[in-house]
C-alpha cells in the first residue's frame, strides 16, 4: 500500500511548521514515520534568491507535489508544511495523490503577524514578512498583498488562535490515524 500526504496550510504564522513537526515526533509513538516536506526547503534549491511571483510559485509548488507524490508512492509517509495560498495548489496534490488529506489552520491575519514578529524558529521561512508587505518591500506576503483562499472542504479545520499546539497536533494525529493509516489484521499464528 502506497503512504499518505496530509497538507497543513494557512496563513504564515498560523502554525504550520510547529505543528508539522510536533505531529511527525508523535506519529513515531505509534510506530509511524513520516517526512516533513517544507516548502522552504523545496524553494531553496529551486529558486536560492526567492521573488514570490506568481510563475515561481506555480514552478514551487508544482515541485512541491511532484516530490510529495513520488513520496508517497514510495510507501513514505508525508506532511506538507506549507501555506499553499492558491487553492489550486493544494487541490493539484489532492487530484494526484491517492491518499491524501488538507488541513486547514484558521487564524486571524493579525494573531499571524503578532506570531510572525516573535517568531524565534524560522524552520527556514523568510523573516519579518508581514513588516516587509506592510511597508510596501514585499507585494507578495499572503493576506496582504496576494490573496490566501481557504480551502473549501478541508478534511479537518483547526482554530490555532483557539486551540493549543499540542491539541492541535493531536488531532490532526487523530485524523491521520483514523482516516489514512491502514488498520492491519493482527497476524495469524502458525500452528
């Protein structure tokens, strides 16, 4: 059986790395393991000195699917972090990927840019990126100067403003357990 992608997306500051890490360390504790794929890490062989246009983002994350669906095929287990903020985008992995599930953190824009400013780990994401699309030194921030569309019927919604990471994490756990992971048959011993 192949392996299973769940996307989590939202806004940059919604959470998204620290749940995906957070969600991979307890998959382990039910003996599953998984690879994040960070869309940072995606860009910075691709496009090293990043502008965010529309044409890089498609060449991005078209890669970023490419390489989740190679994944999964290979029987690896993935979490996509990353905000994805073209419906399109994330609609594309789900039409090219068997197993697959959307979640969506839901955060008000100006809890995002109140985390963003504090943020001390930047698991690779660019600093200050709010700052930068409010002074006019970036016009491709989501929710600011790109639009984020929400996805329509994510396979859970969880409000990180709300809701604690480790709840969070344990729902999207939760989820994965019931929804993607195959329930094996306990072996038949030999006799």
């Amino acid at each position: 059986m192949s392996g299973w992608t769940i996307w989590i997306t939202g806004m940059p500051g919604s959470g998204k790395s620290t749940l995906a890490r957070i969600v991979a360390r307890r998959l382990l504790q039910h003996q599953i393991r998984s690879q994040v794929l960070s869309i940072e890490t995606v860009r910075e062989v691709l496009t090293p000195r990043p502008r965010y246009s529309e044409e890089e983002r498609n060449i991005v994350y078209g890669t970023l699917v490419f390489i989740a669906k190679l994944l999964t095929q290979n029987n690896v287990n993935v979490i996509i972090d990353a905000t994805g903020n073209r419906r399109r985008y994330r609609d594309a992995a789900r039409h090219s990927i068997r197993r697959f599930a959307e979640v969506y953190l839901k955060c008000p824009l100006e809890v995002c840019i109140r985390r963003e400013a504090r943020r001390k780990r930047r698991f690779g994401a660019p600093s200050k990126i709010y700052l930068k699309g409010k002074t006019g030194a970036s016009k491709t921030v989501p929710g600011l100067g790109v639009p984020y569309e929400a996805p329509f019927s994510p396979e859970l919604t969880l409000d990180t403003f709300q809701v604690g990471a480790i709840e969070c994490a344990g729902k999207i756990v939760e989820m994965i357990l019931t929804k993607l992971s195959p329930v094996r048959p306990p072996r038949m011993r030999r006799r």
